[in-house]
C-alpha cells in the first residue's frame, strides 16, 4: 500500500495509523529507503507494508479518522500529542 505523509507527521506517526503500532517503523523506513528517525516530507508517498502490528490500534484509527501528526514546529517530537489523540485508552 501506498500513503502519502501528511504535514507534521513522523515515521512513528505513521507506523501507528496504518499498522497499529511503532514496532512498524523500522519495516517503513526499510520499504522507503530512510532511517527510522528520518521525517518523511508533506506529501511524499510511502510504502506501507501491508500488515497488522496491533489491530485494534489500527482500527481505532481507520474508524475515527485519526491521523497523528506529532512532529513540533521546532522539529521535536511531542509524546503529549500523542496521548492526547488516543487518551487513556490505549495506555
């Protein structure tokens, strides 16, 4: 599957929305040829690989629209985001 990296949105990010947990990370970046620290940039097309890390994580995003983007303006990564997206639910 492809996918393209919405504005703000780290390897992280998207590992989670697409299959359900970060473990997904290093399988994205090996797919695109980055390293998992790399920030993708706004509208580039990703490889996604086509499995389920967590796919109760994976739903909840597919069914609510969520789209994490928790890449700062100052290029640091917000984990307070990232848990106000997903509350308590997923702790």
């Amino acid at each position: 599957m492809k996918q393209k990296a919405s504005d703000s949105q780290t390897l992280l990010d998207i590992a989670v929305q697409h299959c359900g947990a970060w473990e997904a990370v290093t399988d994205i970046a090996a797919l695109n040829g980055m390293s998992p620290s790399e920030k993708p940039q706004k509208g580039m097309e990703l490889n996604i690989p086509d499995a389920s890390y967590n796919r109760t994580m994976q739903q909840y995003c597919t069914g609510n629209g969520v789209k994490p983007a928790t890449q700062s303006d100052a290029g640091e990564v917000s984990l307070h985001t990232f848990s106000r997206l997903f509350g308590n639910e997923f702790e």
